[in-house]
C-alpha cells in the first residue's frame, strides 16, 4: 500500500540544541494493517536519491504504535546525514506536511510460544519494541513482559511517561533502562547488555527475546545472551 500520509503531531529530543530523535504521527488508511515489529518506506518529493536524482530517497521506518490504533502510525525518527530522509524530517518538516508512505514490510514479528518476552532495545530500536508491547497490552496479555532499553543520555529518554504509566497500570510489565553518557538516576552507567546480566532470569520458562538497534549494538547483546546460556533460537532481532 502506498499513500500520502500528513504529519499530525512532532515531538523532539534534542541535544545541545540539535535534533537528535523526532518522534512523528503519521495519517494512515483505516484498513492500513501491521505486524507488531514491522516497518515502513517513508520518501519526500524534495529528497532524491543520490545516486539516482530521478528517483526519491526511501528509508525504512519501524512502526512504533498499536497495532489496535486506527487512521495513524507514529515513527520514531534518528537523524542522519544532512542529504538523507531522516535528516530532513527531523529537521525540515513541520506539522501538517506530507509524506510519502509504503508498507507495511517486514519478518520481525512474535511469532513464537512463549511464556515470557523480553524486549531489548538501544536508541531509536526502540521503535518496534514499543508496537509489540503497546499491541500486546491493547489485546490483553497477561503473560510477563520486560524491557530493557539503553540510550546515551536522559534527554534521549523515548516514551518515558508512557512507560512509567505503562508499568504502573500492568502488573506484568517492567522495564529497566540504562543510561551510556552519563550516570542514571538509578546510578547506573552503560550498554543496555549491563542490565541482562545483572538480571535473574527464570531460566526454566520458554522466553523469547526481541532485540532492536543500530548494527554495532545488536550482535553484542546477543553474544551476551548466548554468553548466559539462552539459545539462538529464542532470540529474535532487527538491526539498522
Ligand atoms: C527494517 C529497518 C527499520 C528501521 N527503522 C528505523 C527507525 O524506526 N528509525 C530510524 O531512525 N531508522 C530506522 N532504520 C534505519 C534507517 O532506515 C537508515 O538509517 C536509513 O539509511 C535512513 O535514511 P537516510 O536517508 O536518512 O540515511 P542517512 O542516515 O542520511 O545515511 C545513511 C546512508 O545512506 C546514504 N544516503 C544518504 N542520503 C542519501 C540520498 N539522498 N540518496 C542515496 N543515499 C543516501 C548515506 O551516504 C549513508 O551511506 C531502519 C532500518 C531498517 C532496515
């Protein structure tokens, strides 16, 4: 499916006055429908690619919202190279802008038994985390869900109030977070990996681990949870 999609609402965080993450709603067609994990093409008729100015630079958007949310998406946007797509939504479009949407796309889903899921997310992998626990919750699900989420510093904190409102309404959800640049409030300092290892993991239940992050981070937390005795078949990752 592809579609225009406008801009219904803008969130920033920024460092040192720069836009670092922008995070966006989008429109959608009512009958628009997802998989909790999967991502979007997303394309504005001023960004070309570069190497064939003819053709619209696309770059893969993961879905952040519920599946069970109707007539929007939102995306979680990282900014990169000034030439590139994210680059210019974060930085050039405002609310009430177009943009050009395809999808959905995507193998990164639950597809699994389980008795337990445990999300691990660094920086703006985040996204598809957020629409598998968001969906998750929306239909009901009692089972045990835990996050742990990493990013560099507090003002890069995504989601934070929904997440702590989350946890207080959900008695099966928890989430833990840790913080790279500089000490959390919670006294800690590091890669989201410092948070698995320092967890008790009941490790007689079937759980089934979904990794999300950028290509460096990815690989790492899964030698950790290999490292801890957890096999390659219960973990389940999408890296950028
Ligand atoms: C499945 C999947 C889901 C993803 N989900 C997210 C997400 O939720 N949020 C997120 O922030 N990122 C996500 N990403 C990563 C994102 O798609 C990439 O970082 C993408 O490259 C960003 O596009 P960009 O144009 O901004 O590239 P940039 O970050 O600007 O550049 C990345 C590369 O693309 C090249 N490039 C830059 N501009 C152009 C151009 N105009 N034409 C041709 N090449 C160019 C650069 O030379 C560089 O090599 C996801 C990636 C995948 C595969």
């Amino acid at each position: 499916m592809e579609w225009k999609a406008k801009i219904l609402s803008i969130k920033d965080f920024e460092d040192e006055g720069k836009i670092i993450d922008r995070v966006i709603e989008l429109e959608c067609p009512n009958d628009f429908s997802f998989k909790p994990g999967q991502y979007v093409m997303i394309a504005h008729n001023k960004v070309k690619n570069k190497h064939d100015p003819k053709q619209l630079r696309w770059g893969s958007m993961s879905i952040a919202s519920s599946n069970h949310q109707k007539g929007k998406i939102e995306l979680v946007i990282a900014a990169g190279e000034p030439t590139g797509i994210t680059y210019f939504v974060a930085n050039k479009c405002k609310k009430n802008d177009y943009l050009l949407l395809r999808g959905a796309f995507g193998v990164f889903e639950i597809k699994e038994p389980y008795d337990e899921l445990v999300l691990v997310g660094s920086g703006t992998g985040l996204a598809p985390l957020m629409a598998m626990i968001r969906s998750k919750l929306d239909s009901g699900e009692k089972k045990p869900m835990t996050l742990f989420f990493g990013f560099k510093e507090k003002n890069l904190f995504l989601f934070q109030e929904e997440l702590e409102q989350l946890k207080q309404k959900h008695p099966n959800f928890q989430f833990f977070y840790i913080t790279s640049r500089e000490l959390s409030l919670e006294g800690k300092q590091g890669h989201v990996q410092e948070l698995l290892k320092d967890h008790s993991f009941n490790k007689k239940k079937n759980i089934q681990f979904f990794l999300c992050g950028p290509p460096k981070a990815v690989p790492d937390i899964s030698k950790t949870l290999q490292g801890m005795g957890f096999s390659e078949k219960q973990i389940h990752f999408e890296q950028w």
